[in-house]
C-alpha cells in the first residue's frame, strides 16, 4: 500500500504502517498535502482548510522519521501516534500559524502561545496539517457563516457540511486528514460528523482542556477529536485529555481507557436507552430508518434496549439559545481593536475610542455573530435576566436531573445525531430558527456536561446521504461510548460491507489550493 | 415579555458596542422577536425551588499557588496591536472634544 | 469647566446632614495576579508584566490565586465581616481600553466577606462605628496615559495609551453602608476611616499600602438630607481622591458643593466626580444612566469558593494584633506622651521606632533619631522617611558607638550621612572618615602644646585665673583635631597643663 492509497485507512492502521517502517510519516504527510492541494481548493473545492502549515507539518514528519530510524529510546519514547497528521479548527490557536476564528475580525492575528491541545499534539509528535474552516466564532451548524467561504460536504459538494466545524469533519471525510480537533458548543463537532458520515466526540465537559480555544460560550464548550473511526477518535482524545491547571473547569478525575474501551467493544448485558422525546416527529424518515437499524443491531448484539423520557428536553434548544449567546456576548467583547486584530474607523464622525470599537465590531463580525451577541446581550440586561438568563440556568438543572433519571436506568442513552441529512447550501442561511434546529439532539448533553458520539448509522434511503447515531454517557464515563460505539461501528460496517465512508462519491480534482 | 422592538435593539447594540445602521436595527428586530418568541417557554419550565446550574459539573476551590509564570515580551504583548507607540498599545481619544 | 458655587461649610452643616459612603480598593501584594502567573510588580517598563491571559487574548482562561483568596479572607476578618461559606465570581460588564476583556472579573451577589464593622478613632478620642457592608475580590484595570492636549488629562487628550502591567493585579474592594450622624466631623472621619484601612492591610502584610502608587484608593459617596429627613438624598461619588488629605478635602468640598446646590433648589444629580488635587474642588463625570448596565453573570471559567471553618480558624489564627491595640501597647512601653506618639503615627515612622527598640536602642534614641536627623534628611530629599535609607540597625549601631564614646552626637550626624552616600556601615564611616573621637591623650597634648603656643596670652589670663578664657584654647585643639577630640577631656588637660585648678 502507497502512501496515496493509505490516507484512506484509519489513524491506527496509519500509526502501525509508520511503527513498522513500512512507511515514512513525512511520505504520509505529503500525500495529505497532494490530496489537500487536490480536493480543497478552487470554486469547487472542498474549502475545508483555511491555512496549510506545509513546511512544518513536513519538518515535524521528518523528525518523527529521523527518531525512527535512529531507534533506541528516540524511538522507543515516540507516542503511538507520533507521524499520524492531524487537522486543527480555527478555533484553537497555535503558534506559527494564523488564527482566525473564521472571522475577518482576527484575519492575519497570530498568537503568541498554544492553546493546551496544541502543545499535546506536538508533545506527541503529530504534524499538524493546517487549521480548518468554521462557522464564525463557532456560531453556525452549516460552516456557511465563514469569513473564508463555506466548507462543501464531500458527498455532495452542494450540500453543507454540518457546523460549526464543517471544515474538521469535511477534510476527514474528504480523506485530507486521518484526524481534526473540532469545539462542540451546541454539537459543532458531532452534527458536522454526522452529515459527513464520520465519527466525532464531545467528551465530558472538562476532560480536555479549553485553554486556548476561542471561547464561544463557556460553560458549554468542548474540543474532542473527529476521525473516520470510533478507535481513532479514542486514540486523539487520549492525546488531548486530562488535566489542564490553566482551566479551572478542568477534570482531575477524566474517563481514562479509551482506546482499550474501544478495543473491548462489548455490549453484552448492556442497557440502552432510546429518549423518547429525541427521534420521531421532525426526524427524517432515512434518519428514523437507520437508527431503528441501529437499535437492532446492538439488541442482536446482546443490549437490552429500552425506552427512557427526558420531559425536559423540550426546553433545552430554548435554554441553550439564551445561555450561549449570553455568555458569547461577553466572549466577543474583547474583540475591539485596542489589542489584536482588526481596527476599524468610523465612516463618519469623530474617532473617538468608543466610536471605533463599534465600527470595528459591525465591520468585523458577520451577521450571525451579532444576532447572537445581541440576543445575549439582552438576555443578560438590566429587568430581564431573571425571565431569560436565570430561567435557561434553571432549564439546565432539570436538563441535568432527566439525565440523572435516566442513566439511572440505563447505562448509555442513543438518539440520532441530527434530524436530517445535509441540507442545500444556502437553504436555511435566512431563517435562524431553521439553522438552530439542526442541534436539537446534540444540545442536551452540552447543557448537562455529558459525553456524546456520533458515528455514521448508513444512508438515507431518499437522498443517499450519511445519517449519524448519537451515543450519549453519564458524565466521566467516556470510556463507555467508545466501547459502544465501537460494537455499533462493526456492526454497522459488516451490514454496508465496510466503512460508511467508502461509498461516498470521488472527489474531482480542483484548482490546487495554495498554501496559504 | 414584551416583543423586542426596534429601540431596544439600538440600546442594545449601544451596550454591545456594534454599529448598526438603521436597516440593521430593523432587520435584527424582526429577527430577535422571532427568536425571543421561541425561547420565551424557558421562562416557565422551572419553578422557584430549582436551583440554577452554571457550571455543568460541579467543582469548588480550583486554586493555584502564588507562583510567578511566564510573562510575554513587551514587543511579543504588542505584536498584534492594530496601533502602538513607546512600548504601550496606542487607542484614540476616549472624549469626544477638548 | 465652569466653577461651582459653594457654601461655606458651616452653613453647609448648619443646614443639612451628611451621609457618607466608602468604596476603598486595596491592591494586595501578591507576587502573582489575580487570575495569572504574570508578576505584580509595580514600576517596570510598560507592558513586560503580562503575558496572554492578563493581556486577555483570545482563547485564555483564568486561575484563581489562593494567596488572594486568603489575602482577602485575613481583611474581611479584620474588619469583623463573616466569611461567606460560598462564593462566587461574576462579571462586570463594560468597554474601557484599560480592561482587556470588556469586563472585570468581580464578585456580585455573593462577596466573600460580609457584614463587618470597624471602629474609626477620631483625634479627640471620641470612637466612631462604621458598618462594612462588603469587601469582595476582583481584579485592578491597566493604565491609561493621555496624550496630547496640555495637561495630561483625559480631556483634550488626542489619543491614549495603555499599558497592562496593573491589568490582573488583585484587589480587594471593600463598602461600607451608608455612614449615618458624623455630622460636622464627616470630612475628619473620612480621612480617618481610609487612614484605619491603610493601617489595616499593612499590617497584615497583605498589601503595600502606598496611596501614592494606588495601592489603596478611595470612592467617596456623599449626600445631603435635611436634618430630620430619614431618606437619603443623591448622592455624588467622587473618584480618584488618592491621599488622606484629599479625601478630607474633597468630601468637605463635595458638602459644601451639595448644600449650594440644594439652596438654589435645584436636585443634586447622580453622577461621578473628579477630585482635582490643584483646584481643590470636583468637577463632573459622568451621569449614572442606562448605559450603566453592567449585565453581570456567574463568571462560566471560575469555579464557587467553598470555605471550611477549618481554614478561615486557620487565617484567623494569623491575625496579628489590631492596630488600635498595638497604637495603645506602644504607646505605654515607649513611654511617649500623646503629642510624642501622635507625631510618630503621622510621621508614619511607627514601624521603624518598633523595630529599632527592638534591636535594641531605647524608646527615646529611637524617637530623637527617627523623628529628628532622619526626618529631616527625608524632608530635605523628598522622600518619606521610612524610604530613606536608614535601618533601624543604623541607628542602633551609631547609637551604640555614642554610648561606647568612639563618637559624640555631632560626629554621629557625619556617619549617618556616611551611611547614606553608601559609604558602608556606621562603624566602617567612623573607619573610612577617620571619625573616632580622639582620646589618645599624647595626640591631644601636641595639640594642645600647639594651641597653647599659638595663643601666650590667652594662656597667661589662665594661669592668672581667668579659668573661663581656657574656651579659646579648647576651641583651637578642637579645629587643629578637626572636631574629633572630646572636649571635657582637652579642657581637663588644657587645665592639667597649666596647672590650673578646674
Ligand atoms: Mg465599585
Ligand atoms: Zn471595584
């Protein structure tokens, strides 16, 4: 197997061929690099990258190749993973490269340390290939309120990738990387995995470090990795896991085991819980049709499956758009033009310091970006905190209670990822509303802190498009996902007669993207 | 609640610092009362004796020691600057007129 | 800027009754801020005390420093407050280019330390309660310098800079209630409230407490309501009042002010003021409006602080002896008479008395050295005296060589000025300047052969008896010895000499 046929493979299958030198890390690299200079750019290209870190994702390569070869404890103490590149979104920052939350507001800023993640990455040796495209400021589920363009999903390159982190979960889909980091705030990391048909994980909030990702809103937000399988994503979040002292809210006491869960893969005995209130009315029908699948095959596999009620969750897309934009108007506040980024003058009138923090802020953040730092604006305002803020902090509590209910009756809970397939670029870019629906099924567990996991279930009858299976744990029981998720994976894999992925469509070549 | 209008969302965009010419102000209106609308039921979920959660997983007392870290270079802190001058960062007058 | 009527204070008094109201913040002196690991250090080149979190870049979070915590628990105790047993942090919400993220991290709802009271010593004695509201952690703003415009203010300015070094520095605020029935004595107990905070921390050793660098800076509330009137009456809150002195003056400016204005008829308005240490008055800030809509919320990147008994016992433990008490215990062991001792206090030199009794001088070597030579050196250079340069180690040393006889009170004063160009210790000055009283009698009877030769007729008038003439001779050996002989020594041998009866 060539270097151009083995970025189809999986992270660990990449990580074996590198650790029995049948292939080099910098020869896996540059075929990455030719597939992201083939599938990314132009008018019709997949747009997942917003900067390619060629030069040294290539020098980190040849020194995991170099240490290889000088064998001895060089090579002993290489990570597992050491030489497997790796995609990061915009949202985390990284030295020596451009970090712009896809937002024209940070356009050209450069930071001056790692976030947390960062420097695990590179502790383990993994080049890292580029920063990937995102909703502005993570604000998004279809990657199209980019600064930089909208990401294509490669299914169909008419049809979004999910979001925020469309660029992530398209460049693993679109074979351009094994692995990406993605942020989930409201399911940016497992809706995106769900319409691309790979598998992404929000870990328990608190089991990797947010330090250094550009906060949306805090208290919900997560980085977990997006990969092709359930294994790899395992792997990363081991890479990027544990305790961080630079973030308050970080776990001492994370989930550990993931890949052996992974491994494992054992639901004998197990108790599953569909959540009645989370597929059904306003699901898909190719959606309800592979989750049903789904549910049958772990029951074959020896789960017991039940049905359990959340009767709060009704409440939480609305308690999640009152406490996300709340804490995202204080989030964005910083941007002003005083310290980093863009500054720009006011069209008319005196300059005075006031005057051009708001024309830097209405030319610098999009659309998206201010509905939502209005809308949290007032939810936090003088008479209305109480009825909007306090009541969604409320909301969360019995958000965390149905989850209590139920895991005390189950031991994971499974929905679908997302209602529906990818939709249409542009389809519902006008109707908010529309948009923020899409995260009815992956907001729950950001609200309660919970892991989640979506994996591809199948295609959708009607549109032939991924549908993604969510798995939702109690928190601190990552492990459990992956354990789960990994039986669902080969069952799902011996049904389709292999990956999911594997059916999507070849991607043409476009016009090469520049290194930018 | 009262349907968000028009004057509110120039107050808010006041407090917000963002500039919003006068079809923005009524184009985010119309948007924000349909938003508002859909998230208004919160308001009614809980009763008084639910406490509110802002943390998802409760911790207490994260605490580091009165150590001293590592600190940016002045030139490294300003490196990003949109404007500096004599080491400090360089803003505009904060009054209008002298 | 137009300049405002005023009353004059006594028919401001005669009329109304004054309400006050502090908001004093405390920088503490962690080595440490608030929030990140950058240093707290006060005076270094702008902007090299920062890295990404103070200087709030995109991505970073917060970590709260215990000492701070602990810092602010020791205050709240000394100031009698309960400790609350959960706490929270919250933030306030505001864009100013001196705050990095567009809100300060503080504490709302839940202050760590609450319901207090201290009791406030006027001059005269008489002993004033005023009640502590709250004292709540946050973090101090960076520095802004305008520029332009002709005198450095903020008006006029063509633009400003910011430098971060102070952004993140630990505070500590704390408020009182409203101060009822001062009367008269408002502007003194004013003063006297921020000098028993100063007192306070310093003490403790949890701040540095120099008004001068803002170490402690107060907020005055002040309103006017006739007498008999329950409810209070706007108030303004005048800012910037950054020494003792001045926050005397500005808030007997601020009564007079208030009286005028309520005269005429016409309704104070709520609004901050500036003291102008130049003009000695206020002039108007900004109004209270809407836009003060601080949108405070539970800070999501800071965890509740929980507090054991266990651990507040702990801090109480530590408490060293409340001031007034220590003022009392001083005050008899030294055996100073109040003037005495009120004069140390206001000197600021209680401190350097304490610790130079303890090394060993007496009280009142102590007090004539401190509050006489050094004091006047200070005040030559500019400097508090404490900052001089002189430690109590000096002075006890020097006063031990006085004692021993190697120097007399006038050689004394050359040391110390020794001491302070950096010439070494008292005893290598005495050493390098050659200073050691000369007692060698054989060096001072060639003087004084010398000074007898020079001047025959005065040594005859002694020999015939006019033993008082025997001072210009005394005088001669002095300047031939260059002020280094003991001179009831000379004049004994001066008399030896002529064998003359003293
Ligand atoms: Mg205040
Ligand atoms: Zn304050």
């Amino acid at each position: 197997m060539n270097a151009h046929e083995l970025i189809r493979s999986s992270a660990a299958v990449m990580a074996a061929k590198l650790a029995s030198g049948e292939i080099t890390s910098v020869e896996l690299v540059q075929a990455h690099l030719d597939r992201i200079a083939a599938v990314d750019g132009g008018d019709r290209g997949v747009n997942a990258f917003l900067h390619v870190n060629t030069e040294e994702a290539l020098a980190v390569a040849a020194d995991v190749d170099a240490r290889r070869a000088r064998g001895g404890s060089d090579a002993r103490e290489l990570h597992e993973l050491a030489g497997v590149p790796i995609a990061v979104k915009d949202l985390i920052v990284t030295i020596g490269q451009p970090t712009t939350a896809g937002s024209k507001i940070l356009e050209g800023w450069m930071s001056p340390y790692d976030a947390t993640v960062v420097k695990k990455l590179r502790a383990a040796r993994m080049p890292i290939l580029g920063k990937t495209n995102l909703d502005e400021f993570a604000m998004g589920s279809s990657t199209e309120h980019s600064a930089y363009g909208p990401t294509r999903n490669p299914w169909d390159l008419d049809r979004i990738p999910g979001g925020s982190g469309g660029g992530s979960a398209a460049a693993v889909a679109a074979f351009e990387a094994p692995l990406a980091l993605g942020t989930d705030t409201g399911g940016s990391i497992r809706q995106p995995g769900a319409v691309t048909g790979t598998v992404g994980v929000k870990p328990t909030y608190g089991a990797v470090s947010r330090y250094g990702a550009i906060a949306m809103a805090s208290s919900l937000d997560q980085i977990g990795p997006v990969s092709r399988t359930v294994l790899d994503s395992a792997l990363l979040q081991e890479v990027i896991g544990g305790h961080d002292p630079q973030d308050s809210t970080s776990l001492t006491d994370p989930s550990t085991g993931l890949a052996d869960a992974a491994r494992l893969g054992n639901v004998k005995g197990m108790k599953i819980g569909i959540i009645k209130e989370l597929h059904g009315e306003g699901y898909q029908a190719g959606v309800e049709n592979r989750f049903n699948e789904s549910l049958e095959l772990l029951r074959g596999a020896g789960a017991e499956i039940v049905e359990v009620s959340c009767p709060n969750f009704g409440y939480a897309l609305g308690a999640y758009y009152l406490i996300m934009p709340s804490e995202a108007s204080s989030n964005l506040a910083k941007f002003d033009g005083v310290r980093f980024g863009m500054r720009k003058l006011p069209a008319e009138g005196p300059p005075t310091i006031e005057r051009v923090m708001a024309a830097t802020r209405a030319a610098g953040f999009g659309d998206e970006v201010k509905r939502r730092i209005i809308l949290g604006t007032y939810a936090l305002s003088a008479g209305y905190y109480d009825a909007y803020y306090g009541s969604a902090q409320k909301v969360r509590t019995l958000i965390q209670r149905d989850f209590a209910a139920a895991f005390a009756q189950v031991d994971v809970l499974i929905s679908p990822t997302s209602p529906t397939t990818a939709f249409k670029l542009g389809e519902k870019l006008n109707d908010p509303l529309a948009m923020y629906l899409n995260d009815v099924a992956t907001i729950p567990a950001n609200l309660a802190g919970v892991p989640g996991l979506t994996l591809p279930g199948g295609l959708a009858d009607e549109d032939g498009l991924p549908v993604g299976i969510q798995l939702l744990a109690p928190a601190r029981e990552d492990a459990r996902l992956y354990r789960v998720g990994a039986v669902l994976e080969s069952l799902l894999e011996a049904q389709w007669g292999g990956p999911i992925l594997d059916q999507a469509p070849a991607l043409a070549q476009t016009a090469a993207k520049e290194a930018k | 609640m009262a349907a968000i209008n028009r004057e509110q969302v120039a107050h808010l965009a006041t407090l917000a610092h963002i500039e919003m010419s006068d079809d923005e102000l009524d184009r985010m209106a119309t948007e924000l009362a349909v938003i508002v609308d859909s998230v208004k039921s919160v308001s009614e979920a809980a009763g008084d004796d639910v406490p509110a959660t802002s943390h998802p997983i409760p911790l207490t007392n994260v605490m580091r020691d009165d150590v001293v870290g590592h600190v940016l270079t002045a030139e490294e802190a300003l490196s990003g600057a949109p404007d500096a001058q004599d080491g400090r960062f360089k803003v505009p007058a904060i009054l209008e007129e002298s | 800027m137009s300049v405002d009527t005023i009353l004059s204070f006594e028919e401001a008094m005669e009329k109304y009754d004054p309400v006050l109201g502090f908001e004093v913040h405390v920088e503490l002196n962690t080595k440490s801020k608030m929030f990140s690991s950058a240093p707290n250090v006060f005076g270094d080149e702008p902007n090299t005390n920062v890295n990404e979190v103070c200087l709030g870049l995109p991505g970073v979070l917060p970590v709260l420093n215990k000492k701070a915590v602990e810092s602010s628990i020791l205050i709240g105790l000394a100031l009698n407050c309960k400790i609350a047993e959960h706490c929270t942090f919250a933030r306030k919400q505001y864009f100013y280019p001196d705050t990095p993220k567009n809100f300060q991290t503080s504490q709302y709802e839940d202050p760590i330390c609450y319901d207090g009271w201290i009791d406030i010593e006027l001059a005269d004695g008489t002993v004033f309660r005023v009640e502590i509201e709250r004292a709540h952690m946050e973090e101090d703003a960076g520095k802004l310098t305008h520029m332009g415009g002709s005198t450095g203010r903020i008006q006029g300015a063509d633009f400003s800079l910011v430098d971060y070094n102070r952004s993140g520095v630990p505070l500590v605020e704390i408020v009182t209630k409203p101060i009822e029935g001062a009367g008269s004595r408002a502007p003194e107990l004013a003063k006297a409230y921020v000098a028993a905070i100063r007192e306070i921390v310093k003490n403790l050793g949890v701040s540095d407490a120099r008004m001068e660098r803002g170490n402690v800076r107060c907020d005055a509330n002040v309103s006017l309501r006739p007498y008999g009137q329950e409810k209070f009456g706007t108030r303004t809150e005048t800012k910037n009042v950054n020494s003792l002195r001045a926050v005397e003056n500005a808030v007997k400016f601020e009564i007079q002010r208030h009286g005028a204005v309520l005269d005429s008829g016409v309704k104070i308005i709520q609004e901050t003021r500036h003291w102008h240490e130049d003009t000695k008055s206020t002039t108007s800030g900004r109004p209270k409006s809407d836009a003060d809509d601080y949108r405070y919320f539970p800070e999501p990147d800071l965890v509740p602080i929980v507090t054991t008994a266990l651990w507040v016992e702990q801090l109480r433990s530590r408490l060293p002896e409340p001031p007034a008490a220590r003022r009392k215990r001083l005050q008899a062991d030294w055996g100073y008479t109040d003037m005495e001792f009120r004069d140390v206090v206001n000197a600021g030199l209680m401190d350097e008395i304490e610790e130079t009794v303890t090394a060993g001088a007496s009280a009142a070597a102590a007090r004539k050295w401190w509050m006489g030579e050094i004091a006047r050196r200070a005040k030559l250079a500019d400097v508090d005296p404490a900052a001089l340069g002189v430690s109590p180690a000096v002075v006890v040393e020097i006063e031990k060589l006085i004692a021993s006889g190697a120097i007399n009170d006038k050689l004394a004063r050359q040391v110390l000025d020794g001491v302070l160009d950096g010439e070494g210790t008292p005893a290598e000055v005495v050493e390098k300047r050659g200073l050691a009283v000369v007692s060698d009698d054989g060096a001072l009877q060639s003087a004084i052969d010398e000074a007898l030769a020079a001047q025959p007729d005065v040594a005859d008038k002694i020999r015939g008896g006019k033993v008082q003439a025997v001072g210009a001779i005394v005088g001669g050996v002095m300047k031939v010895t260059r002020g280094q002989a003991d001179p009831g020594r000379v004049r004994e041998l001066i008399l030896a000499t002529l064998g003359v009866e003293g």
